[in-house]
C-alpha cells in the first residue's frame, strides 16, 4: 500500500474513529483504534499489527484516545468491556498485541479525551477531572525484553464549575509558557508544563497556578 493510499485511509478513518500518527511528519506510524480494540501500523515496514486474541480485542473499549509515546509504546485510554473499569493501557510495540504484554494503570473515572506531552499524560474524565501522570518506562528482563510503563499521578484539576458536560470538551493540550508573575517564573503544574489549555466548546480556556501553586 503506498503512503498516499494510507493517508487516504487514516483521512477515512479519522471521521469515523480515533487515530494518531507519529510523529507528524515523515510519518513512520500510525495507531487506529476502532469500536473495538486498535490496530498498529509501522509505515516503514507496511505492517499492521491486530489483537490475536478476539476476545481481548472485543474487551478493549477506547474512549479517551490513543498515542505513541517514547517511539515504543502504544498507549490505550478506555475501559473494560467486560468489567466497565476505565484504565490506561500500554502495548509494547515490540510485541504482538496482546494483554500478556500490557502495563495497566486504573482509572477512577471513565475517560473521555487524552493528550501527551514529554512523559507526562493528561487524561480528563466523565467528573470533569483533569488527571496529570508521569509516565514511567521500565525494561522487563528475560528472553523476550519488552518495555512496562508505570505512572504516577503529578497533580489534579477539577474543572467540574466551568464544564456544563463532559462532552463539551473539544481539545485538551499541555503546553509551557513561561508567563512571569512579579519577575518570577509562573508555578508549574509538573517540569515543561505551567499551562493546561482545553476547548470547551468553542472557549478557549488556559489553566494555571497562582502564586501560592493552587
């Protein structure tokens, strides 16, 4: 398949599902997550990599997105199909798509949007709660090394007064800004990230700590 045939399919599936390339540009891959489970493709090889187990795939819900993250790890925003437990999930490009392989941090509430900057992932959920983690990767020894990821929450913001519904966020992205207050740095969220911005229909909101880091 030619890369203009696949970015043809990525436009299609893009309407119709969640999908990220990485990185922008020269694409070398790209994640697609469909009702059910997701399907990885390395652009370079024209490979695609499915769930061999169907009922693992059946179980994989996606509500919150998917991502690339360190260039060897697929990440997994969603829940449970079976036990309704919302969770981030990670999948060792390395290997074959399969919960043998997969680091699972639980989630307290079903989430609906994602974004990743660094090593940090910004997961927002049905409470309009906004939940930082530091990603975490770690070698698992033996004959079949693969990567394992484990996160640890930085900091929460509760947005729950400025969101009517859940389902009016449009975008949720991380960024620096380095705005000084009083000839000061402006306080930090986590290292890089001093800002929250989120689309909530059409408003574009930006998240900060004051002085006193609240």
């Amino acid at each position: 398949m030619s890369l203009v045939r696949v970015l043809s399919t990525l436009h299609f599936l893009a309407k119709r599902h969640c999908c990220t390339v990485h990185p922008p540009w020269p694409y070398s891959s790209l994640v697609v997550a469909g009702n059910q489970g997701i399907a990885y493709c390395a652009l370079t090889t024209r490979r695609w990599k499915i769930f061999g187990n169907e009922t693992q795939e059946k179980n994989l819900l996606v509500t919150g997105g998917v991502f690339i993250w360190n260039d060897d790890v697929i990440g997994v925003v969603g829940l449970n199909a079976d036990t309704d437990k919302p969770h981030l999930s990670f999948y060792p490009i390395s290997q074959r798509l399969d919960n043998r392989f997969a680091s699972v941090i639980d989630l307290e509430n079903k989430a609906v949007m994602s974004a990743l900057r660094d090593d940090v992932c910004a997961v927002f959920d049905v409470s309009a709660q906004i939940t930082l983690y530091k990603l975490t990767a770690h070698l698992e020894s033996g004959r079949d090394a693969f990567t394992k990821v484990s996160g640890d929450i930085v900091t929460v913001i509760r947005i729950n007064e400025i969101v009517p519904h859940p389902t009016c966020i449009v975008s949720l992205q991380m960024t620096q800004l380095n705005m000084d207050v009083r000839g000061k740095l402006s306080p930090a969220f986590y290292s890089s990230i001093d800002t929250v911005i989120v689309n909530i229909a059409g408003r574009l909101i930006t998240l900060s700590l004051n002085e006193d880091g609240k």
